[in-house]
C-alpha cells in the first residue's frame, strides 16, 4: 500500500531547478546531489564542487522514507 505524505509540499524542487545540471554553476554534471536550499527552503541539484564552496548555504535533506516496498519492516 502506498504511503500518503502530508508534507508533499516540504518536498518542491526549485522553480529553476534542473536534474541534468547544477544549480549554482549550471554546468552539466552526472554526479549532481539533492540539497535543500536554505533561502527558499527548496530542493536543488548541486555539483561537488559548489557543495564544497556553499555548504552554508545548504543543507543535506534525505530524511524522508523511500516510497514503494523495500522489504518488511
Ligand atoms: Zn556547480
């Protein structure tokens, strides 16, 4: 059974967000991370790089609970 989250709002990605690239430098990178942005409390993609120089201004979010089965709790 799917869970229901009542915080899908805490959850929105930057309006100018993109997966395929970095927030900041916007250069193309595969290997961008989800940090929550913390002026606009959004989500955005981040390079390693700016996650170095701006780690003040973000803040790693992977508390929420996977979706879907991943086995028996
Ligand atoms: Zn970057």
């Amino acid at each position: 059974m799917p869970i229901k989250y009542d915080d899908i709002e805490s959850y929105q990605f930057h309006d100018k967000d993109a997966p395929d690239r970095c927030f900041i430098c916007t250069k193309k990178s595969e290997k961008t991370l989800v940090l929550r942005q913390i002026s606009s409390m959004k989500l955005v993609h981040l390079c390693q790089e700016c996650i170095c120089e701006n780690i003040n201004d973000y803040l790693l979010d992977n508390t929420r609970p996977w979706l879907g089965e991943k086995g028996n709790l």
